[in-house]
C-alpha cells in the first residue's frame, strides 16, 4: 500500500519533472523548479486578507499602476483618509470602517473582475468607483446585479442616463464644468474666438465639446477642433498651427502635466490667447510646471471653493500631508467627498447590508468638502457646484460672479 | 507659409535630436545583442531623478559653484544609469543567451515594469518638476522662434552622437564593439571578449539614454515615471527607421521620425482642408514608416539582413 | 501485467479525473472566479492564435489585439443599437473570424517578405493605427466613448448572459481549437511552419512558397483573434479603444514566451499564470506591478525555456495515455 501511494504520488507529480530530466542540464534545471515552486507559494500564502466579522467594509477601485496612478491613486488616498479619520472617532455605529482599494489599471476588463470580486464578497456593502468612464461602463452592470450602492466618481454624463438605480454621483458632470467657463469668456471677457484642443479620451474630448456648444451658444466661433495624444509632451507643432488661426481663447480638454506643458510652450511661441483648462489643473503643480510669469491669467474650473478658504478644506491638506507625506493630489479632495457620501449613507442605514445602504443612497444629504451634496432621480448631484478660478502671481484666485 | 514651414522645421530638429539620441543606445544595444530591449526607455526615465537626486545632494552639502554642480550630476548620472544597465544585463540578460531571442525580449518587457513601478511606489506616481539647466529664452530666428534650451538640446545631443560616431570608429573599445556585432563567434576567436564588449555597450546604451532624459526633462520642465513608455518605442520605431544596428542609421531615423511628426501635425489638417485633424498624427508617422519599410526592407541605412538577425532563426 | 502498471493506470484516471471533475467544477465556484476562468480562456483562444505565427512560424507578431479589436468591433456594429443591426451572435463569430482573417490577409501581403524585428515594428505600428483609428473615427465608434449596451448574446436559442454561459462556450472552443491546432501541427503544413521557423532560405529553396505559408499562418491566426474579439464583445457588452492597446498585445506575446514557445500546453499555463497572478497580487496594491515585474523576470531567468517544457506537450500527454493504456509494457 505504501509503494502505490508512492508510485502515484510519483504519477501526480512525476511528467513535469520527468519531461525536464531529459535535458543535459539536468540538475539546475531541477533546482530551478524547485526555486519556483517555492516562490509561488510564498506568494498564494501571502494573499489572504483578514478582516474582523462586524467592520464595515466598503470597496474602492481606479487605476494604482500604470500610467493614470496619479489620478487613481489620489482618489483612493483622499477616500483612505476619510475614513481614517471616521475610524479615529469612533467609526460608524461604533464599527469599524474597513477600505479595501483594488486596482482596475484602467482596464474595462479588469475592472469586471474588480467589480465582480466584490459582488461576492457579502461583507463589502458599498463600493466607490470606477474612475474612468471606459472602466465603470461595463461594471455598472455586474454592480446592479448584486444589488452594490455605488458611489461613482467618473465624470462622462452618458452614465448615469443608463438607467441604474444603484449609483450615485457627487461631483458635478463635465456639462457644468465645461458650460461655466464658456458663459464667463463670452459673456464677461467678450472673446468670440476659440480654438479647442483635447486629448481623445473621454474626459478631455467630452469636456472640450461641451465647452464648444456652450461657447457657440454664447456667440463665440470656434476656428479649430486639434486632437493629441493623452501621453504627448510636445505641443510645438500643434501651437505653431494654432498660431495661424489666430484666436481669443484656447480651451483644453487634457489631463496633467499636459495641460501645464502645453500653457507653458504656448507662451514660450508668444501666443497670447486667454488659457482654460478642466478640473485635473487645479494643482500647485502646474503653477511650478508652467512658470508663475507664463500661467498668469489662466482659467481653471475646479468642484471646490480654495484650499485655505475654509478651515476644512485647510485641514484636510494638512492631514493629507500628515498621512501620505505629500500634498492632496488631484483628485484626493474629490476621492474624499465620495467617501463622505458613501459613509452618509452607511451611517442612515438601518441594517448594515447592501439593501439598507441602497434604500438611503438616493435620498442622503451631506455637506462634504464639495458642499452640499443631494441627488435626483438619475443619481447626480442637483446642487454640484463648479468654482473658476485665475491664475493670479502665481496662485489660484476665486472668481467672483 | 514659409515662415511657418521653417518655424516647423527647427521644432522638427529639436525633437528628432533626443529620439536620435535615444535611438543611439537602443541601436548600440541592438547590434551586439539582437534585442529588443523594451527597458530602454526606462533608462531615459531614469536619468533625470539620477541627475536630481545627486544635484540635490550636492546643494545639500554646500556644493561648488553651480555650474559645476551641473555638469558633475550629469557624469555621475551617466555612470551610475550605465552601472545599473551592465549589472541587469549581468542578471537579467546574460543567463538567457543560449535561449533564442523571444526569452531576453520576456526578461526586457519585465525589468521595464520593475523599474518604473520601483520609481513610482518610491518617489510616487505624480510628475515632478524638472528645473531648467540652461534657462528658458526665446530667441527669435529665421522669422520662427528657437528657445536656448532648444539649441542647447541640438547641440549637446550633435556633440555626442558624433563623439559616440568617432568612439565606434576611431578607439580600440570601438572596435571590440563594432566586431562583436558582426560576429560573435568570429571576434572571441579572434580573441576579443564578447562579455566586455556586451558589457560596454550596456553600460554606453543605458548611460546615453540617461543624457537624453536629462535633456528632455529639462527642455519639458517635468519627470514622471510613465516617461520612459512612450518615448521608448518612439526610439524603437527611430531605431528601426534608420536601420537597427546602424549607428548612423539611429541619429538620421531620429531626425526623420521628429520630422514626419512635426510635419504631420503641421500639415495634416490643412492639406486635407480639415477632415484628417492632428489626432491622426500616429497613424501618419506609423503609415510613413510601413511605406519605408516596404521599399527599403531593411530600413534607411540598415545593411540588407542576412539570415543571421532574422527572428525566426533556430532562436526558440 | 504487474502491480506498477495497476497503479500507473490508476493514477492516470485520477488524474485525468481530477482535470474534469475541475473544470466541471468551476461554474459552482463564485461568480468571480467564474470571470478570471473566463478571462483565462479567451487568453487561452489568443495566445493558441497568436503562436501559430510566433511559435510555428517563427514571425514575431507585436500587433495581434489589432485582429481582436476588429472582432469585438464587429460585434459592436452588427449586434447593437449604434447601426440598429442586430444579428446573431453565431453569425457575427463567422464574420468576425472573417474580417479578422481579411485584416490579416490585408496586413500580411505586403510586409510578409519583411525579416526579423522590421515585421516586429511594422505589426505593432499595424495594430497601433487600428487602434487610433478607432479612437478617432467618433461618427463610426463613438471614438473613445466606446459602444454600450450591445446585445445579449443567445447560441441556438441558449441565452449567452452569464459568466457561465460563457465558461462553457469558450471552454468548448478552447477544446476545439487546441485540437484543432494539434492536428494541424501534425499536417504538412504545420511540417512547413516549423521548417520556415528553423530556416525559410532552405524551405524557399525546396520550392515551397514562403509567402503563401506566412500568409496561412497570419490569417488562421488573425481569424482566431477577430473570433476571440467578438465572444469579448459579447461577453463585456460594451467595447472601447482602452481594451485594445499595445500592452495587451504584449501580454499574449507574454503568455506565449513564459509559458514555452510553440507549445499548446505551455500556451494555456502562460494564460493562467499571466491572468491569475494580477489577481493574486492584488493584496499588494500599489506594488502590484513591482511583483508581477518581479515575478516575470525571475520566472524567465530560472526557466528560460518557458515554464513547460518543449517536450511536454500535448503530443506527449496523448503518447502518455496511448501507450500506458495498450502497452503497457513499452513504458
């Protein structure tokens, strides 16, 4: 009996091994294997992840690697550091708030298997995400399916007119943020001539066009539509083209550092044209990136009044910076609002399930670092509100209406 | 117009200069290896937070006169980019010789994430600022505009292609390089260590990589750690425009390449009276490069490939 | 006939056993495994198009998702509301495996007589202009937006919604196409692709035209991934250029170089691997990639064949059972 569990142990295992064995190099080739193995299960075994039976566990998901990390991971830290604080008084009903963030890669795919790994995990009660539009498109399904209360922090308008009953949005979609800056140029500047340059994603074509019908609405012409890429660093060419049509406002729909680099050349070519750009420039950064002399009067729309201009908004720059060792970056204000929402929610819950969060998702009101946040029937936010600011000796200053 | 064509014209010739440089290193690589080496580009990212790390550690210590603060981090990031490329060469390349060429290519793509991924989870995800080593002037010329950093990068990356053209040429460890290209079997008989020449060029490769980071991140004003992905096929396809393998062939790939972007993006929308916009600017430069390919199938000033460099060779 | 051969016999049953008792299994496990199963499959479908030319051929292919965009694109067009088409799924899987096959077809002819790392850039230049392509034609593919709401799939009056409707759909094509691809292996014309791979100055000189080989290989291959495209299509119900960009295409290079070149059962361990160990990782968060970076060239540097080897292949599990089972003896 001993020799047959030997001889089949030697079966299970044997074809690998014996296949290899008929190399010459017989012994590394062995060890190597061995090595492998190894690794591979210190690996499995370090993946689990223990969570305790009555925390409260929401989810979190936007791309922390690759090449939107930044934005991703600045959502997910502005959420992280919410519920910190939560947890630092007490949690929810006395539970603690678990934020498990997982990484989509901006990936529609991978974004399925994230949502879809939540979905069954019973403990998870709500989720924030995805942030790309591309990404939270097909997951929204597999999410309504399960019944998960959804916090959505993407910002393409197309979403929440699908119909699903099981998502919310606080922040204000690119229709406002790119109608505001339109009507100001137009109105109170008197500019009548624009040219749009966009990145072809989502975010920066949509909020480009948006900013085209409000401007034209508004009386404005606009000579030109250029398209880059979202990875382009050299915007010469395309402003030496620019040049020839000769125009009032430049409004671009892209994401960091190009909208800093772009302003940066564009003044470097002497084109003098008033500079707009969407909510992802409101950084320090692209003041430093720019230049103070060249960012001088540029317009930027951004879903918060400024950051020292409320003791909130003070504070919660200064526990970012004690948490992560880093300034916000650009979306950890808004990752931080979602949060806000989203424990709103839990919070009014009068069980501690999916079905209780999603009875109370529709109907909370909170006042988040955003403002005051209420929902209507599709799930966005009916007082969003969008600020414009200027760059003023190289800092960002409210525009006052 | 032709202000504008000229205007275009020098914008073509500052960007070109850094693919050139880029596609230096890779095309080096490439000759003696016969790899596609996908980490190259992470050496480009590299060499500004080298450079920045090391001038701001000089500033610390009180540093010597600015100047030469410079020029010392810039040596220093050279050698320490080139170290790193002779060691992951050691450790990541050199035990998969024997095993064909797609099993380096795998190792390659792999050292490419570790790298950027090591930068990004240490230094994080966000561009950083990148001041300016020579400052920012527009000068006007030619009825354009040219700024100095811009002549600065033209110069400085002429400088070292035609240093790198006389060192391949002109010295002994040229000539270890140039001959472990053609053959490796041939030179270790001829009593040339294949293993130093490999590792010259993996410290060369990687070191001018680093110099055209530098460049570039000083011309743009920002680093971050995705830098290295875009530009680093852009130095593929320069590399493989000109005739991988070719030294000559990568700077004239190079110049071309920023050329066929440049003028892309200049003329697309206008000739086409608007209906093919800048977006198409890739689909141009990639349609241009087919279209050479097709009629040069060894690219600009590659020698006609022999069975030797094909992929298909035994090398599985 | 001895005790040895008992158990030998035995242990084969268990373990061929066991393989299908697994796969049986995986639709009771939770959805989310279901998915990763499923995600592994289409990989599978990929990597198995993808090496006839880069395994059996020898023809590096940096632009194969090009083939995978057009099929799931195709599901897009002609099973939703965007040109109000709605064909069945079935239909659209035989187009978009021809389309696929044309783009192939269409790509091959011209840059076939390319050598080397010159078809290796002009492939991946290919599948980076289908991709911007589609990013820009925003009357034709909504351009980044991407196309929502496709149709539910059904085959033959099934419905086609679930992760599990679809595990048993791509497990049956996986099964199909690996043996459909091990015949072909063992046919003249897999015969030829191996020689081209060893030497195609010999195989020209022979008299046999390259070009209409290379061709073959492209366009079966091309084929494979615009079907696979269109199950995407299908299964994700919204499609968009994100899902297509040249690190995809690298990924099944990937799965086909980890897992061991040319070789069917290392094609599927370099899926599984390359699909699971993402989400296995995911505990790391941000030092996710690091690992997977780490993982990659660890693997590589300590199994530079791939991680099975060349002569475990299906040629030699089949031998295995054949001989175990009605000569004992031999073995």
């Amino acid at each position: 009996m001993k020799k047959l569990e030997k001889n089949f142990t030697k079966m299970l295992l044997g074809w690998e091994f014996r296949a290899t064995t008929l190399d010459n190099e017989r012994g590394i080739f062995m060890n190597r294997t061995r090595v492998l193995l190894s690794a591979v299960a210190l690996l499995l075994a370090t993946g689990a992840m223990p969570a305790a039976a009555d925390d409260i566990v929401l989810g979190g998901s936007a791309p922390m690697s690759g090449a939107q990390a930044e934005f991703g991971q600045s959502q997910i830290d502005g959420a992280q550091l919410y519920f910190d604080q939560l947890n630092e008084k007490g949690g929810i009903k006395g539970n603690k708030v678990v934020f498990r963030a997982l990484d989509d890669r901006a990936d529609p795919r991978q974004g399925t298997l994230v949502a879809q790994q939540f979905c069954d995990d019973n403990a998870v009660i709500g989720v924030i995400g995805h942030m790309n539009s591309g990404v939270t498109m097909p997951a929204l399904d597999i999410y309504s399916e399960c019944g998960m209360p959804q916090v959505v922090p993407a910002t393409n308008p197309e979403l929440m007119r699908m119909g699903f009953k099981t998502v919310v949005r606080p922040v204000a979609n690119d229709f406002v943020q790119g109608a505001l800056p339109a009507k100001y140029v137009t109105e109170k500047l008197g500019l009548k001539k624009a040219v749009l340059v966009h990145d072809k994603t989502v975010f920066g074509q949509g909020i480009a066009g948006v900013f085209k019908d409000n401007f034209e609405a508004g009386g404005g012409t606009v000579a030109g539509t250029f398209g880059a890429n979202p990875e382009d660093v050299d915007f010469s060419a395309l402003i030496a083209s620019i040049k020839l049509q000769n125009p009032d406002v430049v409004y671009m729909g892209a994401g960091m550092p190009q909208l800093a680099l772009f302003l940066k050349q564009m003044r470097e070519q002497g084109l003098k044209a008033q500079f707009i750009g969407p909510d992802i420039g409101f950084t320090v950064d692209f003041i430093t990136q720019v230049g103070a002399a060249s960012a001088e009067g540029a317009l930027m729309t951004f879903q918060l009044p400024p950051y020292d201009s409320s003791p909130e908004l003070k504070d919660f720059a200064e526990r970012h910076q004690a948490r992560f060792g880093r300034a916000p970056g650009p979306y950890a204000s808004l990752g931080f609002a979602n949060a806000q929402v989203m424990a709103a929610a839990v919070e009014k819950a009068e069980t501690l399930d999916r079905e209780g969060v999603l009875a109370q998702l529709h109907g909370v009101t909170v006042d988040t670092l955003l403002g005051p946040v209420a929902f209507d029937d599709n799930g966005e936010n009916t007082t969003a509100p969008m600020y414009l600011y200027v760059v003023k000796d190289g800092k960002f200053e409210l525009v006052k209406e | 117009m032709l202000d504008y064509l000229l205007q275009q014209l020098i914008f073509a010739l500052a960007i070109g200069a850094i693919y050139g440089l880029i596609a230096l290193g890779y095309t080096m690589v490439y000759g003696v290896m016969r790899l596609i080496n996908f980490a190259h580009g992470e050496f480009f990212m590299l060499g500004p937070y080298v450079y920045t790390f090391i001038f701001s550690g000089f500033i610390g210590l009180g540093g010597l006169a600015p100047a030469l603060d410079s020029v010392i981090a810039i040596v220093a990031s050279f050698v320490i980019v080139g170290l790193l490329g002779v060691a992951i060469e050691r450790f990541a390349y050199r035990p998969l010789r024997a095993y064909g060429r797609l099993a380096p290519m795998l190792s390659a793509l792999g050292m490419s994430i570790v790298l950027q991924s090591a930068v990004r989870v240490t230094i994080g995800p966000q561009p950083e600022h990148f001041p300016a080593i020579v400052p920012s002037q527009p000068i006007a010329a030619l009825g354009g505009m040219v700024t100095t950093v811009q002549l600065g990068i033209l110069a400085a990356a002429i400088l070292l292609m035609v240093g790198m053209a006389l060192f391949v040429n002109g010295t002994r460890l040229g000539i270890w390089i140039r001959a472990a290209s053609e053959s490796w079997t041939t030179s270790s008989l001829l009593g040339i260590r294949v293993n130093r020449a490999v590792s010259l060029v993996f410290f060369i490769g990687p070191g001018l990589g680093a110099m055209a980071g530098i460049m570039y991140a000083s011309y743009y004003g920002i680093m971050q750690p995705t830098m290295g992905s875009v530009i680093g096929l852009k130095a593929f396809t320069a590399a493989i425009l000109g005739g991988i393998g070719s030294i000559p062939g990568a700077m004239l790939g190079g110049f071309l390449l920023g050329a066929i972007e440049t003028l892309g993006t200049a003329f697309l929308p206008l000739i086409s009276g608007g209906l093919i916009g800048t977006e198409y600017r890739d689909v141009f430069a990639f349609a241009v490069l087919i279209l050479i390919l097709l009629f040069k199938p060894a690219g600009l000033l590659g020698e006609t490939v022999s069975e030797e460099t094909t992929v298909a060779k035994k090398d599985y | 006939m001895g005790n040895a051969v008992i158990t030998r016999r035995l242990g084969l049953l268990v373990v061929l056993a066991l393989c299908v008792v697994l796969l049986a299994l995986v639709p009771k496990f939770p959805p989310y495994y279901v998915r990763v199963a499923d995600s592994i499959l289409i990989y599978i479908i990929l990597a198995v198009g993808l090496n006839l030319v880069v395994g059996y051929a020898g023809l590096l292919d940096l632009g194969f998702i090009a083939f995978y965009a057009v099929g799931a694109y195709a599901y897009a067009f002609l099973a939703s509301g965007q040109f109000d088409i709605h064909l069945p799924f079935i239909v659209i899987l035989f187009i978009g495996a021809a389309v696929g096959a044309l783009a192939g077809v269409l790509l091959g002819f011209p840059v076939l007589k390319l050598r080397g790392d010159y078809l290796a850039i002009v492939t991946l230049s290919f599948g980076e202009i289908i991709r911007i392509a589609i990013n820009n034609a925003d009357d034709l593919t909504n351009g980044p937006q991407g196309i929502a709401g496709l149709d539910r799939a059904s085959l033959f009056g099934l419905p086609l919604t679930s992760p599990v409707h679809f595990y048993w759909l791509l497990l049956a094509l996986a099964i199909m196409l690996c043996a459909g691809v091990y015949y072909m292996e063992r046919s003249i014309v897999g015969k030829a692709w191996r020689a081209l791979r060893e030497d195609q100055d010999v195989v020209r000189g022979l008299g046999i035209n390259t070009t209409t080989l290379k061709l073959l290989a492209f366009a079966l291959s091309a084929a494979i991934g615009g079907a696979g495209g269109v199950i995407f299509g299908s299964f994700q119900r919204f499609v968009s250029p994100e899902s297509f960009t040249f690190q995809e295409s690298l990924l099944v290079v990937l799965i086909i170089i980890i897992g061991g070149v040319g070789n069917i059962v290392g094609v599927i361990a370099g899926a599984i691997v390359l699909v699971v160990l993402p989400e296995v990782l995911h505990f790391a968060a941000q030092y996710r990639l690091l690992i997977y970076g780490v993982v990659l060239v660890t693997v590589i540097v300590l199994r530079p064949g791939g991680l099975v080897s060349p002569r475990f292949n299906l040629g030699f599990i089949i031998r295995k059972v054949r001989t175990l089972w009605l000569s004992p003896s031999k073995t």
